[in-house]
C-alpha cells in the first residue's frame, strides 16, 4: 500500500493546473529545445564543415550527431528511471532538471573550442546525456500535474514553446551573434536561464523511501522492452512516434546543406534563409499547437488527429522532392508547421494516456524518447546514403514522406483511445 506521503507522487492527478504552471514549464521547454536544436541545426553543420571541410561535412554531422542521439538513447531512460526512484527532500523531478541543465550548458558552450571531429563528437554526447537526463525529468511533468482532460492543452502549450526553442535558437546564431564561440555560450546560458522559473513553481511531491521501488540494472535493461503483447497501445504509439521523428529528422538535418547544395546559396545566405524557413515553420505550429490540443480534448478524440497532422506532414515532404527555389521551401516550411504543431499536442497527450505503470511514469516516457532519440542516429545515415548515392535530396524528401505516412498508419490499431 502506498503511503500517505507518496500519495502524491503516485497517483493520477485530478485538479487543473493554474496559467504559472503552464507558463513555466513552457519556458523550460522553450530553453531545453532550444539546447538540442540551436547546435543540431546550425552550430554543429557549421562547427563539421569548419573541422572537416566541405567534402567531408556530411559524414562528419552524421558520426556526430549519431554519436549524441546513441548517447540519448541510454540516458533518457536511465536518469527518468533513476527519478522516479528519487526521495530527495526537493522532489523526483527537480535535482535532475537542474543538474541536467547546468551541466549541459557547460558542454554546448565548451563546443566551439573543439577542432577535431572526436573531440566535438565526446562533448556533444556529454550534453546530450545532461540535456536528456533534465528532459526525462521534464516530461513528466505533465502524467505528475496535469489531469487528463487537460493533458491535450498542456501539450500545445509545450508544443508550441518546443518550436520557438528552435526557430529562437537559430535565429540568435544567424542573425545577432553569429561567431561560433558566442552562439555556444548563449546557447548553454539561455538553457540555464529558461529552465530556473519551472523550479520554482514545481510543486515537486516527495516520494516516501519506504515506497521507492527497487532498481535493478539488470531488470531495467530488460525493462527497454516493454511487450506488445501485453502492452500494445504503448508498442503502436512507440512506432508511430519513431516513424514520425525518423521522418522529421531526415528532413531537417540537412536543411541548412540543402539550401547550399540544392538552391545554390552560399554558407552565409543559407544560415539566413534556413531562419526564414524556420521560423514558417514556427508560425505554422503555432497556430495549430494549442488550438489542437483543446479541440482534442472537448471532443475527447487523439487518434483522427494524429493521422490528419501526420499526413499534412508527409506533403509538406512531398513538395520539396522536386523543387530548387527557395520559395516553395518556403510554402513546404509553413505546411510542415502545420502539421508538426497539431501533431505533437495530440500526440504526446495520447502517449501520455498508453503508459503501462503510474510508478515508472518517466521510465516509460523516457522508453517513448527513445523513438525521439534513435531516429536522431538512424536518421543520418539514411540521409547521407541518399543524398551522395540514391538519388540527392529529391529521393531524401520522398522517403521522407513514405515513412511518415508509415507512422500515420502506426496509430490506426491503438484501442485504448479513441
């Protein structure tokens, strides 16, 4: 039986969350997206190119980034185990957002003194790590705070905060401080900054030691397979979201390379015009974040949602098989927004209503990342595969829509929400 002063911590929420709650933890994604994303598309393309030239940029993005998504991959899942287990007098989920953020500030800002492609790639995994350990924790806090009636809601909020993490980021490195070493350090201190609000209004429920369930490596490494068979909600909405993130990641790593190589403009231009497309991409999102997730939960409906944005996605995809201008990137950009905003309010807060244990929320959400994190080293290759072989970029966007339509068909057999 659990005890009274883990009551809290264990059970389902039932009361809404109040405007600071929200505002807050929009901020701390705002911050810990702006971390992965600002040094996955600007800093490191330019960081490889400058270390390894530009015949050899591609391969050198690809061992890196691969590196930082492997690293995630573990991470994710271990620190949201080890804070689920965690009877600190501060809460489960604080102490690691906090460590999380300070010590992968300190690794993305140590980025650009790295002039080899090893050393760039070791510091990259260490943030990551950090980075992912702080977001396991963040993640959940929605299954901790939030009712389920409010769960779509909360989910466009972070949503829509997660992409002006991204188009905020790279626009500062493009447009007010674009010196690498710069663009590092902001980066590494807008996380810190952005993160410290939500740790102050994060009711954070302890967890009694008597009620801490045991950790076992062992048990836990078996646990990265959750059955299908006896969980097979969790194993569709698992596909779905990695079949979806394989897609978006294919599409976007090469983004600023594409506008080199493919649109013809020089390094410089590219950055510029890959903030435009970013930020398309943001006002499409916007747009459809939270008005998705509160239209999702009056009709109490996730799935006609999911597919619908995932789909919108995949022809955003389709248009840019064929084109060299930079003004249908920018028409595809606004269209992916579209999509991307919906789909991952719904998303997420139907993920959110699949997970197997109450007690191992951020474990089970940190097993979801790994759909987040493994198309990160999956996806690179793939790419460079069909950028410098298989056909160039038209064959990348084309695939690109087949495996996200693919992650559409994904959430079709879930039964446990409609």
């Amino acid at each position: 039986m659990t005890s009274p002063a883990s009551e809290a911590a264990l059970t389902v929420p039932s009361v809404r969350v109040r405007v600071p709650f929200l505002l807050t933890l929009s901020l701390a994604n705002l911050g810990l997206m702006l971390a992965f994303f600002t040094p996955i598309q600007n800093l490191l393309p330019r960081l490889s190119e400058q270390i390894a030239g530009a015949d050899g940029k591609e391969a050198a993005l690809a061992w890196v980034t691969g590196v930082g998504a492997f690293v995630a991959i573990v991470a994710n899942p271990l620190a949201g185990a080890l804070s689920d287990r965690t009877t600190s007098r501060f809460g489960r989920r604080r102490p690691w957002i906090l460590l999380g953020a300070l010590i992968g500030a300190v690794m993305i800002a140590l980025l650009s003194t790295q002039t080899t492609v090893v050393g760039l790639a070791v510091l990259w995994g260490l943030g990551q790590a950090a980075v992912n350990a702080a977001y396991s924790a963040l993640t959940a806090a929605i299954p901790d705070q939030v009712p389920v009636p409010q769960r779509g809601a909360a989910s466009g909020w972070v949503g829509m905060s997660q992409t002006l993490g991204v188009v905020l980021g790279v626009a500062l490195v493009s447009f007010v401080i674009t010196g690498l070493a710069g663009g590092t350090f902001l980066t590494g201190l807008l996380l810190v900054v952005l993160v410290i609000p939500f740790l102050v209004v994060l009711n954070d429920s302890r967890l009694a030691k008597a009620d801490r369930p045991p950790f076992h490596l062992g048990q836990f490494v078996r646990d990265f397979w959750v059955s299908p068979r006896k969980h097979p909600d969790f194993a569709w909405a698992w596909a779905a979201r990695f079949l979806v993130s394989l897609g978006s990641a294919m599409a976007t790593l090469y983004l600023l390379f594409f506008l080199q190589d493919r649109v013809g403009q020089p390094q410089a231009e590219a950055a510029q015009s890959q903030t435009v497309l970013i930020a398309l991409y943001a006002v499409g999102t916007m747009v459809t974040a939270v008005i998705g997730g509160i239209v999702s939960d009056r009709s109490g409906r996730r799935k006609v949602y999911v597919i619908g944005a995932s789909i919108v996605m995949a022809c955003a995809a389709l248009l840019l098989v064929g084109t060299t201008t930079m003004q249908m990137a920018m028409v595809a950009a606004l269209i992916l927004g579209l999509g991307y905003g919906a789909y991952l309010a719904v998303d997420q807060a139907l993920i959110t209503q699949v997970l197997p244990r109450a007690d191992d929320r951020a474990r089970d959400l940190g097993v979801i990342n790994i759909a987040n994190s493994a198309p990160q080293v999956l996806g690179p290759v793939i790419a460079a595969a069909l950028v410098t072989s298989f056909g160039g970029y038209p064959a990348l966007y084309a695939v690109t829509a087949v495996i996200t339509l693919l992650g559409a068909a994904a959430v079709i057999p879930i039964r446990s929400v409609r």
